[in-house]
C-alpha cells in the first residue's frame, strides 16, 4: 500500500510541475505584451498618428503617460475609443506641444491637389 501511495504522490508532483510551467508561461507572455499593444484596442481615429508624433518629440514623457493610459484600461477604467484629438488635448494639458504634420487638400477638376501646388 506505501508503494501505491508513493505513485501517488510523483503523480501529483508532476502535475504540479506542470501546473506551475504553464503558469509561468502565460506570465511571461503577459509581460512580453508592451503597453502600447494593451492600448491599441482603445485607440480612435488618429490617435495613434498623435502618439507616435508624441513618442518622436517626447519620447520620455509620452512613455510615461502611455503606460498610465495602458494600466487604466487594464482596470477598465477606459471604456471608450480615445480619439486622436482628446489625446492631443491631453498632450497639450500636460504641456507637451505635440506637433502633427497637416496637409491642406482641393478637390478640383476631378482630382485632389495640395493647397501649396494651388498657390503656386
């Protein structure tokens, strides 16, 4: 009967073992995820053009608010699409002057054409 018992137990053991690989492998692809891959999903329209323009300029500052966005929509705190123009506004209040580069378009006779080739 100790022999069935001591089976037992390196059954268990090992299954064990394999419990805690697994776990530790589903942390680490939890950590291999960077932030801006946990926020992408609530990123609107332009938003992601005014982060990456933020991470050129600012490349310090803008890895800290990215990270704070990250963790509040890990706590659900983020329930809508952030769109490009409230991320700005939200660069602009913490006093980062982010720049995005703008284009002016005409459509005319059928196709678009830059507002400088107009004025040329």
């Amino acid at each position: 009967m100790s022999g069935d018992d001591l089976e037992l137990k390196r059954i268990q053991l090992r299954k064990l073992r394999q419990l805690l690989q697994s776990a530790q492998k589903v942390e680490q692809t939890r950590a291999e995820v960077t932030p801006m891959e946990r926020l992408k999903p609530f990123l609107g329209d332009r938003a992601e053009e005014v982060l990456n323009a933020a991470l050129e300029q600012y490349p310090e500052q803008a890895r800290v608010v990215i990270n704070k966005l990250a963790e509040l929509a890990d706590k659900g705190a983020l329930q809508d699409k952030i769109d490009g123009g409230t991320l700005l506004q939200l660069f602009r209040r913490l006093g980062m002057r982010v720049k995005l580069e703008t284009e002016i378009l005409f459509y005319k006779e059928g196709e678009y054409k830059r507002l400088s080739e107009m004025l040329k």
